[in-house]
C-alpha cells in the first residue's frame, strides 16, 4: 500500500497532505541515476586501473605463456647450436683430416645467415621480434644442418675411395712366412748369385719349397703372366691401380692370365726358381709410380710390430741375393 506523507501548515494550523510537483519528482530521479552511472563508471575505472579485466587477465597470462615457451624453444636452440657446433668441430678437425680433405669454412656453413646481435632480454621483444628471433635462428640451424649433411655425403664418398685404396695397396707378404725365416735377402745393394759383383737388388727372395703357394698381396688386375725373357723367369705383374704394382718373380707354374682380376690372398702362382735363380724362391717387388720401393714396409696387415721389427733387421743384412 503506497504510504501517504503529510506535512503540518503552519498557517492553516492543519496537517495536510504533501504532494511533490512532477518536475521535482523528475529531476530526483536523473539526480539518482546519474549518481549511480558515475559511481558505476569510478568503481570500474578503479577495478580495470588495479585489478584489470577479465580479457586483460587472460591476456596477461597467455602473453607470459608465450614467454615462457619461447624461452624453452630458445634453449634447445642454444643446445641445438652446441650440438651443431661439435658435429661442425669434428668434421673439421676429425674426420676431414683423415681423409687429407679441406675443411668447410664458417662462411660456407652459414652462407645464407647473417649473424646478429642475439637479443638480450625477452620480456621486452615485440611479438615480431620474438617470430624473427625464432625464424633466424631455425633458418640458420637448417641451413648449417645442410651444409653438413653435403659434407657427411662427401666424407662417405672419401670412406668408400679409401677402402678401395686399401684394398689396392700391397699389405701382406707374398708367401707364407708366419716365422720370418723365409726371407733370404732384402731391398738395396746386394751381392750377385752369378756375377759376385755389388749390385741393385730391387725386392724381397722369400726362400721357400718349390711348389709353395704365392699369394696377390692387393686386389688388382694382372698385366703380365709368363716369361718374359727379362731374367724374372716365370712371373706375374699385378696393376692395383692409384699408382701401384707388384711383381712375383721365378715361379715354377704361373695360374693367373693377363686381364684376370685378382683379391688379396689369391693364389697367382707356385715357388720355382726359374730365369736368373740360384734356388726355388720367390722375388717380389713394389713399384709405386713407376718407382721400384722397399716391400718390407707393406707388411703391416699380417704382422705384428715386434714381428715387423724382425723383419726390418732381417731384410737389412747384407747377403748374397737369389737372382
């Protein structure tokens, strides 16, 4: 039930009834609502000034989300750079060497990327210095990782030449001798069986039973397979290629042809001692670009050192040679 205000006239000496004008009843109700709407308008502007909204909020934490990420993705970068770094350190100074080849230089690793300043702190990045940041950085990694795979294709190129390249170079003796005693005169000046004059004796006499196996002492293809007439007897020449031959003189019986490709350890042929001999044994030589060179020094893949050092004192004793 609406209430009724009355007010005591002083003149009339009566109470009366109170009735309010329109324009006063209006102008209480826009004073009303306009106290409310700036007291709505200081209490948001002070809430959103210390508080924030609630966008702001989200806003705030997916911002210091980002951050954090990329300060993680910023760190296995740095790990990445390390880990790059290493490979780059090894290809270089390891495996490179090696193989006798040139190493990469920096410029060519990193030829698409400038280097920069790195960015101090990340709290003042822009959102395009943080995606740059990013994007150089990958961009720089790729094009690193690039270039070392390239060099790591070359390397297995080299890998594959040098296996080859071992394969073809003499490592092994020609006949067994697994106790050194075959060896009866070695590489130099050595006293001629027939003329006992001081002469030129350009190889290893491996004295041994005729019949004895002789074995190729690296893969190749043999040249020749017969006699020559040159004072060899029955021999064998092998071209291994990358600059060396070998040569197996005074066979009793040849088994190799000319063109045939042999492995190391195949059997080329059996001791005699035909031609310029004394006695069944097996001459053997090294040539290297055309150069007749002490055999003694390719032993290395049947023997021991303290072998090969018996070896070295055995073939340096001044003797009289077979041939």
């Amino acid at each position: 039930m609406k209430k009724i205000k009355y007010f005591y006239n002083t003149n009339t000496l009566r109470y009366e009834k109170l009735e309010m004008p329109l324009r006063v009843k209006l102008l209480r109700i826009f004073g009303f609502i306009a106290t409310a709407l700036v007291t709505a308008f200081l209490i948001s502007y002070f809430a959103f000034q210390f508080v924030g909204s609630p966008n702001e909020k989200l806003l705030r934490m997916q911002n210091s989300s980002l951050k954090e990420n990329y300060q993680d993705l910023n760190d296995e970068l740095k790990n990445l750079e390390k880990q790059i770094k290493e490979l780059e350190k090894r290809d270089n100074n390891v495996y490179r060497s090696i193989f006798e080849a040139n190493p990469i230089p920096d410029s060519a690793r990193a030829k698409e990327i400038e280097m920069e300043e790195e960015i101090k702190t990340v709290s003042g990045m822009t959102d395009n210095q943080l995606l740059s940041s990013i994007y150089y950085s990958i961009k720089n990694i790729k094009s690193r990782v690039n270039v070392q795979m390239e060099s790591y294709k070359e390397i297995d190129s080299l890998i594959k030449n040098k296996e080859q390249l071992l394969a073809h170079t003499p490592a092994i003796q020609p006949v067994s001798n697994q106790d050194l005693s075959r060896i009866a005169s070695g590489f130099g000046y050595r006293i001629d069986p027939v003329y006992k004059t001081v002469k030129m004796h350009a190889g290893l006499d491996f004295a041994a039973p005729q019949g004895t196996p002789i074995y190729a002492t690296a893969d190749g293809r043999i040249t020749l397979a017969g006699n020559a007439g040159d004072g060899y007897g029955n021999h064998v020449i092998i071209n291994h290629g990358y600059g060396y031959q070998t040569l197996y003189g005074h066979m009793v019986k040849v088994k190799g042809k000319v063109g045939q490709n042999v492995k190391r350890g195949e059997v080329i042929g059996w001791v005699g001692s035909t031609g310029k001999s004394t006695g069944p044994h097996c001459h053997y030589e090294v040539h290297k670009n055309g150069n007749k060179i002490d055999p003694v020094y390719f032993f290395y893949n049947d023997i021991s050192p303290e072998q090969f050092d018996r070896l070295l004192k055995q073939a340096a004793a001044s003797n009289q040679s077979f041939d």
